[in-house]
C-alpha cells in the first residue's frame, strides 16, 4: 500500500477518506479496542499504547479501557503514510 497526495493509492487508484473506510479494516467493528488495534496495524502492546498515550490516534477512554473509532485508525494510516 503506498499513501499519496492526501488518498489511498491502491492497485493504481487514488482513494478519498470516504473510500478508503469503505474498503480498510472491513473485518473490524466500528470501534476497536488494543488488542484489535494491535492487529490492524501489526504492532506490539507497548507501540499500540504509546500511540494512544501521545495522541497519535484519537481514542475514547472509559476508565482503564481504550476505545478507538475505526476511521481514526484508517486516518492514522493514511496520515501516517504521506508524512
């Protein structure tokens, strides 16, 4: 997967965020917890964290429990991916 100006780029076409949440993560709720964050992105437990703890992906906490919108992850990829 290569990230390019602002969109997706895959297999020669260039996808909008709209898309991009379309077609990313299908076999994934809407929002995840660590452990499914750690498996989208192929991280271990301490990067998933420090992720969260730095603000990198926005997340929702209810207690000790992080809760993170799916389209934040897929705006982490794609933001992460044109830096």
């Amino acid at each position: 997967m290569k990230i390019e100006y602002g969109g997706l780029h895959l297999k020669g076409t260039v996808l909008k965020a709209r898309e991009a949440y379309r077609v990313m993560f299908q076999e994934y709720p809407d929002v995840v917890g660590v452990e499914e964050l750690q498996s989208m992105l192929g991280i271990g437990k301490k990067t998933a964290y420090g992720l969260l703890k730095a603000g990198d992906i926005t997340t929702l906490q209810t207690g000790r429990k992080y809760r993170i919108p799916k389209v934040c992850v897929i705006d982490y990829v794609i933001s992460s991916g044109s830096s």
